[in-house]
DNA sequence: ATAGGCTGTCGAAGCGCTTCGACAGCGTCT
DNA sequence: AGACGCTGTCGAAGCGCTTCGACAGCCTAT
C-alpha cells in the first residue's frame, strides 16, 4: 500500500507538500504540484480513509437511514437513496447505509463514533424519537419528511398538505361532490408518518373550504384488500365519483375493480393518483397526478446538509410544491352534466 | 468527545486495558472489566471509527455497490439492499453505498483507500468490467449475480437457468406446446445482464428437451410496450397458451390485455411469473411463479463475504434453488382437453 | 524451595494523515 | 540599502486507537 510519505520521497519533496497539493490548503508552486500529481499517479497512490478521518476528524461520510419496513413507496425510497449518493459523490462524500431497525442508537453510534459528518433520516414519523437527539448533536442532519416540531431542524418534503388541497381542488373543479380517498396501510397512520397525516390535513380542510364531501379509507395494497374497500366506500357513499389514491400499490386494483364494475374512468369517476411519474404513465389508465419528486427531494437534502457542514446555510424548511399534472383519468363528473 | 484514555483514567486502568476490553483480545479481570464497562457508560463512549480504523486497518464497513439505472427489479435491490445492511450489522459491518456511476473507479477507489474492507456488487454483467479489478485485489467480494467467467470469485444468486427451466416445465406439463416469454426490457439483454441471459438459456434447453415452441420477446414495462409486444407475440403464434413474464411492470398490463381480450386465466391462457413473492400475491390474479429470494440473497452474500473476513470460506458459488408455487395463473391448455 | 508457566496489566511504538509554526528566498517599498 | 511582506516549503506534533513485548504476581510441578 502506498502511503503520502513515498509519494512525498519519491517526488522529492516533503510530506506535507504532499498533503497541501491534495487539499489545495497552501498555495504550492506549479512545478512542484505536476511533480507531485505525477508521482501519485505513477504509484497508484489513494489517501488511506482512516488515517485522514482521524487527522482531520472529517470522514467525508454521509448517513442515510432509511426505513426498515418495505410497506410502501419502495421505488421512491430506492430513487431517493440513489439521488442521494450519487448527489453525495459529486461533492466528495460517500454514504453511509443505516436501516431503521437499530433506531436512535444508531444516530448514537453514528455521530459518536465519528464514522459519519452528517446524516439523512428518512421515513420521519411526525413525532420521532430520533429527534432529541439531532437536535442535541452539533453533528448537521436533514430530514426527508416533516415532524410536527420542526424547531433547529432542516426539513426537505413535498409540501403534502398542498399536495391534497390540489387534489381535491382539481376534482371540485370537476363538479365532483364526493370524493373518497384510498389512504396508505393503517400502519401508517398508526404511526403518525408526517406525509400521510399531513396530505390528509391538506384533502380535509380544502374539502370542507370548497364543501364537498371527503370520505378518508386506509388500505393495504393489492386487489383483495382493495376490492374490501372499495365496497364498503360505495355502500357508505354511492354517490362517489371522485377519488384520490395515495398508495401506489392500490392503484391498478383500484382502476381494474372499477372497470370490473362497469364503472368506467374518466366518465363516470375521476381518479387523481399521489404517486410516482413513472407509475402514473405507465397505469392502466393514463393517470392524473401528483408526482412524488423523489430525485429532487435527495439531491436537495444532500445540497442542504453540505451547505450545513461548509458553514454556509441554516436550518430551513425546503417544502417543494406539488404539482397536478392531469392526465386521462379524471373528467367532469356525471351529475354536473345533468 | 470522550477518549480511550479518558476512560481508562477514569476507572483507574491504562488504555491497553481499555482497548483490550473492548475487544476480548487478551483475557481480562472480571473486576477490571467491569470497573472499564462503567467507566464507558458513564462517559458515554464511543470508540473513534478513523483512529480504529488506521491503527487496525480494518474499517468495518462493507461496501455495496448497486446499479444506477432503475429500469428493472427496484424492489428486489431495495430489499437486498436491506437484507445487506441489516445482515451486516449483526456482524459488527455497516455497509457503504456505492452507485454503479463511478463503475470500475469506485472500486479502486474504495480498495486503495481502505474505505471498506470488503465489497458486494449487484448488477453483475456477463463480462463486467469491474471483474478484474475484483481479481487483482486481495481484497474480499462477492458477487449478486452470476458472471460468464466465474474464477477467482465468489457469487450469489438465484439459480435462474433452473428458474427458466422450471418454468418451461410446468406449462409444458399441463400440456402448453407454444410458450411465449416476456423478457425484460431490451436493453437489459443488451448488457448482458448475467440474470437474463440465464433464464433465458434454462427457457430455451428445456424447451429444446421437451419439445415445446418458445418465443422470446423483450419488454419494456407498462400498458402500451405490453400491448404491442402481446399482439406481435399473438400475430406470430396465435396458438400460443403458455407465458412466461420476467419483467415486473409488464406483468400487470399483460393480465389486464389478456382479460380485454376475452382470453381467461387460467383456462385459456396459463402465466407463470418470475418476481417477488409479494408481487405473485398482490396481483389481479393469484400468479403461479417462482420467487426472486431477495432478502437470501442478500443474507447469504453478507454471509459468505464475513467469513472470507474471517479467513474462512474460500471461492465459491452459491446458487439458490428455484422454487415454483402454484397459484390460480396456470391450468391445463385449452387443446390439451380437447 | 525453585523453576516454569499462567494470567492480567502496562508502556510505548506506531498506523498515515493534517496542520501549525517556522523560515528561506525573493520582490517591493521607502 | 534596509525593512517588510509574500510565497512556497519543511519539520514536527499530534489525531485516538491497536498491539507487541515486558513483566509482576501467583500457582503448580518437581
């Protein structure tokens, strides 16, 4: 393994030269930097991770922690965590892959170990146990979701309260006067995830400003459970002709029970989907939709934390707004031709 | 930030005291130890990752290194990418992740600068540009996937050439003499994705063996791509009563093309699937199909790459047994009654 | 009683890097 | 011409840990 210090002999200059030509901390003439670059090439030389994290006490690690659970969003995660990385490598850090399962320990173990500058959280519940913590760090964190307690915390989210009021705006608009909207699991709810709540928050209150009916069902994904709710949605509410789905794995049960039942889309309901682009283009039924940002939510978290760790930035809230892209799922509801 | 030598002088010992408590290197006093145990606690210590990993040359961390691109199986990596993380904690590893962006330089950067102390790549292409590098180190790895050239490495996967082979042999049991198979997207076959290829050459010997007609065709996901390929398939063979999808988001619209055609699963047309458990289970139809062991995947490869850390276990190839569960997708073929 | 072997502990020498202060050499200002 | 300030380079002191060899104290075997 080659070291600074044969760099430096074989070069013919000091170790620390060596060092300031990497880090470009000194100015150092141009000829002794190419002899130096030089030398580093010709012996293969890589900085050894260790000895510089404990030299400079900066291991140039980013921690990501993302949920353990797969009971939803899969893809989103995925894409949020490949966004991260590679958003990360363009700065110069690596990442760091932690899961839930540890909890609060592992920002424990994380930040008092060192083995990490900084760290991610996804999956935020609106209350989480992992919050005292980060604020009682000095180790910068972001988080991908919104807590209720956003005090010396940077947040990065899809503005999700806006995401429902648009959703039942645009069926409203539509003439649609009952609308139903197919929830992510219970678990989900159960556990106060932030963008769960905080959509439904946003489908409510818009709801009842623009006074039309709002019925909220949770479901697990696939076509039994789906079918379950549904029924029970109509024999609660036969009018329904609007629907909002949050839950990507509800969608094309939710689009094959309707045409099953002779129900046919856009015509005699209305479907506005939260959910992925891809998702929505590749549906059954040309969905219209919220798209879920998943790229930019990564890139911007990582933006925000390195802003944080060069001293630039402060804590901040990055809500993204959403935005309703209509497509060949919804339609003026039947009762308004009439 | 607490040190080893702060605790040491805290209960009263030196830091090699420390240190051996810590990790059960030299045998200790329970006295002492517990006297050193306190002292942790109470300090609230963490050992420095970069001065261990300098003074050890161990870093312990795994790194993984999953593929860019999101054009097949998100969910299956995700889950590895879990089941990785979650199997290398257990084991005393965090685990780094690495996006295939870099390509070869990740692993070189990684190797060099002692970063982590072993790697698990995913994605593995027949002839992946990454292998010799993989080679020429001594540094521990083992591969998802199965390259052509398997020497010298160590590899994980499920045995998809008896996925495919098992396929063929269901539908052809049940009396299917035309197969179609909806591939994965066509660029997946392009870079020879190891994964495949392979099913594709356990598909076409058994088919060979057993005397039935195949008919490959690639597939990008989503309704549109599905219903293109599906009436090319049916143009060219109009008998056929058998097929086979590997390739997640076809799986979906296939059933729903099949169904507005008036062709009914199972007793018209038979679907064998190659996905995830929970995909086979969630669908419009209760699919018979061969599971993708995403989390053994994983596991495992943690598994064989801690004991090559450890000295033991040497090369090899580790091949899941396929398995096939019948569910409500396949049934006799139509002719086969007649 | 003495040699030999254990057991438990300590001190010290690094691991490879960063960074601080020092300073030589040179150009510039008065 | 002397003082001053730059620029570019060096040496040395750590960063916090692991690990090796040493050794004190004690037990066992002879």
């Amino acid at each position: 393994m080659v070291t600074l210090a044969e760099v430096a002999q074989h070069a013919g200059v000091s170790a620390s030269t060596v060092s300031y030509v990497l880090s470009g901390k000194r100015s150092i003439s141009t000829t002794t930097r190419q002899r130096v670059e030089r030398s580093i090439r010709e012996l293969g030389y890589h900085p050894n991770a260790g000895a510089r994290a404990l030299a400079s006490s900066k291991s140039n690690i980013i921690a990501l922690m993302v949920p353990l659970r797969t009971d939803m969003y899969v893809p989103v995660m995925m894409e949020i965590a490949i966004a991260v990385a590679t958003t990360a490598r363009t700065h110069g850090y690596d990442v760091l892959l932690l899961t839930g399962e540890e909890g609060p320990d592992a920002v424990r173990r994380v930040t008092g170990s060192g083995l990490a500058d900084a760290m991610i959280l996804m999956d935020v519940e609106l209350d989480d146990e992992r919050l005292p913590l980060l604020r009682g760090t000095h180790q910068p964190s972001v988080l991908i979701g919104l807590p209720a307690d956003i005090t010396g915390l940077t947040c990065v989210d899809l503005d999700f309260k806006a995401t429902g009021a648009l959703c039942v705006e645009h069926l409203a608009m539509l003439g649609h006067r009952d609308i139903a909207v197919i929830g992510e699991a219970p678990a989900v709810y159960e556990r106060h995830t932030g963008f769960a709540v905080r959509t439904l928050e946003g489908l409510r209150s818009r709801a009842r400003e623009l006074g039309v009916r709002l019925l909220h069902r949770p479901c697990e994904g696939g076509y039994d459970a789906m079918a379950l709710t549904l029924a029970r949605i109509l024999d609660e509410r036969p009018g329904t002709s609007g629907f909002v789905v949050q839950n990507e794995s509800a969608i094309e049960p939710l689009l094959a029970l309707l045409r099953q039942q002779g129900r046919a889309v856009p015509e005699d309901v209305s479907v506005v989907a939260v959910c992925p682009e891809q998702v929505a283009t590749q549906a059954s039924v040309r969905l219209t939709s919220v798209a879920i940002p998943a790229q930019e939510m990564g890139r911007h978290a990582v933006e925000r934390l390195v802003a944080k760790l060069d001293g630039r930035g402060a804590d901040e809230v990055v809500l993204i707004s959403p935005e309703l892209t209509v497509r060949a799922s919804t339609g003026p509801a039947p009762s308004s031709t009439t």
